[in-house]
C-alpha cells in the first residue's frame, strides 16, 4: 500500500511542479530554476503536453504533490517512429526511495506499451546522479555523448534510451 496516489496533472499542478524542479534544482550547485525564462509551460502544464500528444502526471501525497513525470513524442531526429520521451522527472527530496518515482515511470511505461512505442528515449542533466541510477535500474542505457542546453544553468545532458521489447526492471 502506498501512501500517494498517481493521477493526470491539470493546468492548475504548475506551481506545485514548479515547487518540486526548484527544489530539485537548489540541490547542485549552479542549477538556476527561472521559471519566466526556462519554464513558461508550467503557466499550463497538462495542456502543454496534450498539445504534444503527451501526459503528465503527478504523484499526491498527504501534502500535495510530491512527484511528476510526462511521456511525450519525441522529438530526436535520430528516434525511430513511434518513440516516446520521458520529461519532468522530479520527486519532493521527503518522498524519496519510497518508491514514487517507479509509480510514475510504471504510469509512463504502461502508456508508451498502449501505444505502441518502440522505444522511450529521455535526457538528464549530468550533475543528476541519483536519478542516472534509477534511469538504469529501470532498465535504459546512456547513450553516445552529452549534449550542451545554453541554459542559465550551463547544462549538460546526457541521453538516455529504453527499447520495450528488453526487460526493463533490474531490481535493487
């Protein structure tokens, strides 16, 4: 039994997920989180990722939301058709290791399989550690080199690739 629940986002979630990346964000040195500059579709998340053809959702706990994640088209030129792409991976540093981020990315998974998807492809800043670890428990593998954002925070992404017809889970 779980304690949050995994429901679609509204238009309405944008701050609380804007709360959860600015968090994220002031746990490495030299993340800026400029919500105006980097982030206007938080004003409306759902409908910004229902215009790609994506969802996101959140997870909800006693406090609010304490977790997000959408699954999207993507847009690598390099993807095979059909591939989807994870974005928006953040968890509240309280509900970690408590197993919110595999419910999302269970929610996303079982999506992209619904549709079809040959693959889920994400990216993720190199400073970002943990969640390279839970990216390979779940079952991806780094891809080639990082890519430079020119963002206000100098980031560097590395990508990430799952096909979804190879085991995804590697418990531990």
């Amino acid at each position: 039994m779980t304690d949050f629940l995994i429901r679609p986002a509204t238009d309405a979630d944008g701050d609380a997920i804007a709360v959860l990346i600015a968090a994220a964000f002031a746990e490495y040195e030299g993340c800026v989180f400029d919500r105006a500059a980097e982030f206007p579709e938080l004003d409306a998340i759902a409908s910004h990722f229902n215009a790609r053809g994506g969802t996101i959702w959140v997870a909800e706990g006693a406090d609010g939301v304490i977790g997000s994640m959408a699954l999207a088209p993507t847009r690598d030129a390099d993807a095979p058709a059909g591939a989807q792409e994870i974005f928006k991976v953040y968890v509240a540093a309280a509900a970690r290791r408590r197993g919110v981020a595999r419910a999302l990315f269970d929610t996303a998974l079982a999506r992209a399989q619904a549709a079809g998807a040959p693959e889920i492809r994400l990216w993720t800043d190199t400073r970002f550690a943990d969640a390279h670890r839970f990216y390979e428990r779940c079952g991806f593998a780094r891809l080639g080199t990082a890519r430079e954002c020119h963002d206000l925070s100098a980031t560097w992404e590395y990508s990430y690739r799952l096909p979804l017809g190879a085991a995804r889970h590697r418990e531990g």
